[in-house]
C-alpha cells in the first residue's frame, strides 16, 4: 500500500507549541516547495531560510530528486521562483552539479527563467566562479532563443540582463546569424517587440490601445486575467473576444493556471464587473479542475479558516490562505459522490453546498478568525456518528488546541473515529503552508501539499495504493 511519509511519527511542536510530528527532510521539502513563493512572510514567518537548509540536507543526500522536484513544481505546479531556487542550490553543490543542466531545460518555460536562476545564483552566492554546470544548461537554452524571446525578456530593469547571460556563460552560436543577433543583444540594438507591455507603455492604458491588442491576438492567457480590471474600465468594443478566450477550454487547460488566479481576478473585478464576467471566470474555473478522478462512498471536507490563514500568499495577492483552502475545499465538493462541508476555527460550521455551487462567489460569504480547532471535524464525526470513508482536511497544520474535554490530539480524535466508527476511514491532510511540521502519521494516512487542483488527484492514487506525491515526482521524467 502507497502512502506518503507514514512512518514519520518522531513527535514536535508546532509554531503553536502543540504537539506536531516532524517531517523528514525530503517530504518537508516538497511541502515548502509546492506551497510557497519565495522570500514572501507567512502568519508565522517567512520559512525561506528554513527552506534552504532543507534544500542543502537533499541535495547531499537526493540530488536527483531535487530535480526532479524542481522541474514537477515548474511544469505541473506552475511555481516560479522556487524552482530558481532549487535550480541555483543544484548548481552550487557538488552532489547536484551532475543534474543541472537538465534542471535548467525542465524549469525553463519563459525567457526569464533562466535569468532569475542567474541573478539567484549571484545574489546568494556572489559571481565568482559561475559553476560551469549552470553556464552549459543555460547555454542550451539560449541557442533556442529567437530575436522576439531575447528582447522580450532582456530585463534592461533587472540586476541580471539577457545580455549578461551571454557575456557570462559565452555560448557558441548556431550560425553567423545568431551571433550577430546575439551582437545585437549585447549593444541594445534588438528590434523592439510588439507586446502588451510596451503597446501599453507607448500608447497608454486606454480604450483603443486595448482594441487594438485584443485584435493583435499577442495578449497571453494570464496577462488577460492579470490585466482584467484595466480592460473592463477601457471598455473596448471586443470586451467579449477577451472573455471568450478566457473561457476557452483549449486556452484554459494550455495555461496550468492555479485555481486561485482566477479567485484573485475575480476579487480585482468584483466592484465593477457585471454577471457575464463573473459567470466567464467561474466558467473557466470549472474548465480548468473537468475530468478530475470521482470520489466515491461518504467523504468530509474540513477547511480551515482561522487567524493564521488569514494572510496573503504573497505581498503582490489579494488571495489569502483560507480562500484557496475554501477554493480546494469546494472543488473537492464537486468530485464527491456524498459529501459534508465543514469550516472551522474556534467553531465549526456546516454548509449544504452542491456539486453545481458556484465557487468564486461562494468564497466571499465564507467568515474566518479564531483559533486552528482541528479536532473539532472529528468531534462532529463522532458525536453525529457520521460514517466517512474519508476526511479531507486544508490547513496550514498549526494547530493552536487539543480537545478540551479529553485532553486527546487531533491524531488520537482520528484514531479514536477509526476504533468507534470506520476502522479503514482515510485522513487526507494537505499542507497549504509548508511550516514543516504534521499532524497525522501511521497508516491510512496522506499528506499532500501545494496550492493546485491536482493535489485532489493523489486521494484516489493514495487510496488505490497506485502512487503518492513523493512518488510522482521521483518516477516521472519531465525533461522534454
């Protein structure tokens, strides 16, 4: 049977001071990873640092999983700067050395991955010497480079430039075509691109210039979501090209957008827009979790939404933590055949929600505050002597509280609902804020992390003992 980090039950504390289990270092890895951005504050802190320690204590010990953990959060999790991070660690120790540059084709989707790997790199540990690894995976990359990627993303802002990657790593060109074009890059003297960022600039953020973007058909699926409230307030004739797109089941799945991008456009519009806009980014929410894998049998949904999820996920959002665990919440809701959706905090609170519930506009009536009351879901489990098959909790695991009245730990509640009510019931934990710490352990027992939609999928797998997270990542092969 396949279950993820099982036999982890050497006992901590918690941010709270309550009890906790430790996370080996590798799945303490993947939580932090798949549920940060980096360098951003947390209720408790920012765990960067902490992070790390725990990438150097892998890469000694895992190198290759590194990784491949750093391509699957890219590629299949859509994280940025923390596949950078992990990229640039590879590069700087010696055991990783052997995988960085496949680290560097993996994680490279856009032209500026490799030059925020770069300025990591630098940043963290000075320019002298550049491991050569790092140099030969970039130079990989940047044979590939047309004239329009290179001015796109040539970062004249930045502390590190397109022009000084080739200055650094010094590639060898293709033909003299290329090396005059990388000539070119070095003295500034590429063409300019026709993006929205610099139609924008040269022609302002008004009613014609987006016309004319929306008909140019260079606008990016998330440059339309992130640019949504600019658009509604220009108010261009071919408003519903933009919406169509956006709703468009190919656009969608092409994009890998996190579901809360969709909850952060729709809280960005949400004082100026109308029905249709509202109905569009619910569409292309539901677009975006179809054909995820069913839940059968009973299962209950614990959300949590106490204090310490009340906080933004990074210091650019509007989303804060409990909303994109309501958000995981009702999209688990729509893949059950019979659920129970609770939230609690200091209390726990039930809502009759349906597989049709709309998600996005849901979010907002949902209240929050208090303390992290964990063992309050088992409790009504208990004393309402409901029969699940599973539990599905979404929190940051930084319980603050035992059961008052039993002095038990939400991992004895679980046991105690295992021995009174359902012996084979599985506890499905995801982590939504990587701290480092558990609070469930033993069998039957799954710990997920991240931020995505497909963190739902590895309760089937877990179940059916096909895989688990760790797993996943340590068998697939990203590298295209």
């Amino acid at each position: 049977m396949s279950k993820f980090n099982q036999n982890q039950s050497i006992k901590t504390v918690n941010n709270c001071g309550q009890p906790a289990y430790k996370m080996a270092d590798k799945e303490k890895l993947v939580s932090q990873v798949l549920t940060s951005f980096f360098n951003e504050s947390k209720f408790y802190g920012d765990n960067s640092e902490d992070m790390q320690k725990t990438i150097v204590n892998v890469i000694k010990a895992e190198p290759e999983f590194v990784s491949k953990l750093a391509i699957f959060a890219r590629r299949v999790f859509n994280m940025r700067s923390v596949s950078h991070v992990l990229t640039a660690y590879l590069a700087h120790e010696n055991e990783g050395k052997p995988f960085v540059r496949d680290t560097v084709k993996g994680v490279t989707v856009r032209g500026d991955d490799v030059t925020e790997i770069m300025a990591f790199y630098i940043n963290t540990f000075g320019k002298r010497p550049i491991p050569n690894s790092l140099k030969k995976g970039i130079n990989d990359v940047l044979v590939n480079f047309d004239e329009y990627t290179l001015a796109k993303y040539k970062g004249d802002k930045k502390s590190v430039k397109m022009r000084d990657l080739l200055c650094i790593c010094r590639p060898s060109p293709k033909n003299n075509e290329q090396s005059e074009m990388w000539k070119r890059c070095i003295e500034g003297n590429l063409a300019v691109p026709v993006t929205w960022e610099t139609e924008l600039s040269k022609n302002g953020n008004n009613k014609e210039t987006w016309e004319n973007l929306i008909e140019s058909g260079k606008v990016g699926y998330m440059a339309y979501l992130r640019n949504l409230r600019n658009i509604l307030q220009a108010k261009p004739s071919n408003l519903q090209t933009v919406l169509d797109i956006i709703q468009n089941p190919d656009r969608v799945k092409k994009s890998k957008q996190l579901p809360f991008r969709y909850l952060s456009a729709y809280k960005a519009v949400s004082d100026i827009a109308g029905s249709k806009v509202f109905d569009t980014l619910e569409n292309a929410l539901e677009i975006s979790v179809e054909n995820m894998p069913k839940l059968s049998g009973t299962t209950v949904i614990a959300v949590d939404v106490s204090g310490s999820m009340d906080y933004p996920v990074s210091r650019n959002s509007n989303v804060m933590y409990y909303e994109i665990a309501v958000l995981l919440g009702l999209i688990a809701n729509k893949i059950c055949d019979n659920s129970l959706f609770y939230t609690f905090d200091t209390e726990i609170r039930k809502f009759n929600f349906s597989s049709k519930t709309p998600v996005l506009e849901t979010i907002k009536h949902i209240e929050y505050g208090g303390g992290t009351n964990m063992y309050l879901p088992f409790k009504e489990m208990l004393d309402k002597k409901i029969k699940a098959d599973r539990i599905i909790i979404l929190s940051d695991n930084e319980c603050n509280s035992i059961n008052w009245y039993s002095r038990k730990t939400v991992q004895q509640m679980a046991d105690e609902y295992r021995k009174k009510s359902n012996q084979n019931m599985w506890v499905h934990a995801i982590d939504l804020a990587g701290y480092g710490t558990q609070q469930f352990h033993g069998d039957r027992t799954n710990i997920i992390a991240g931020w995505s939609e497909k963190v739902l999928d590895f309760i089937n797998l877990a179940e059916n003992g096909t895989t688990n997270l760790i797993k996943m990542i340590e068998d697939c092969d990203y590298v295209q």
